[in-house]
C-alpha cells in the first residue's frame, strides 16, 4: 500500500513539473495531462504548482501509511 501512494504522488509530481516545464519552455506538451481538460487549460500554471505541491504532500503522506 505504501508503494502504491508514494507512486501516484510521485506521478502527480511529474506532471506538475512538466507542466511547469511546458508553461516556461514550451517543452514537454505530451507530458501534461492539465492542458487537455478544457476547463482548467486558462489556469495552467496555478493547477501545475498545486500538482507539484500535492505531489509532494502525498510522498510525504506515505511515510504514515502502514503497510
């Protein structure tokens, strides 16, 4: 079970840091799931970093997890 949270907060983290990647550079547009829900498209670079930090908080998360 720990594995399984500390990876999809590891994949939530990737995609916010392609997207950020994809919103400063350009590259990395395959990468980023967010560019094609319509809806949160004009908000980008705010959804990116929520990605990034809730990313993060869910490898932080996993610590307590039993297994």
């Amino acid at each position: 079970m720990k594995s399984s949270v500390e990876t999809i907060g590891f994949l939530v983290f990737l995609q916010g840091v392609g997207g950020l990647l994809y919103e400063w550079t350009g590259w990395f547009r395959l990468w980023t799931v967010v560019r094609h829900v319509g809806f949160l498209s004009d908000r980008g670079l705010f959804v990116h970093i929520v990605l990034l930090v809730t990313g993060v908080a869910v490898m932080i998360a996993a610590d307590a997890v039993k297994t």
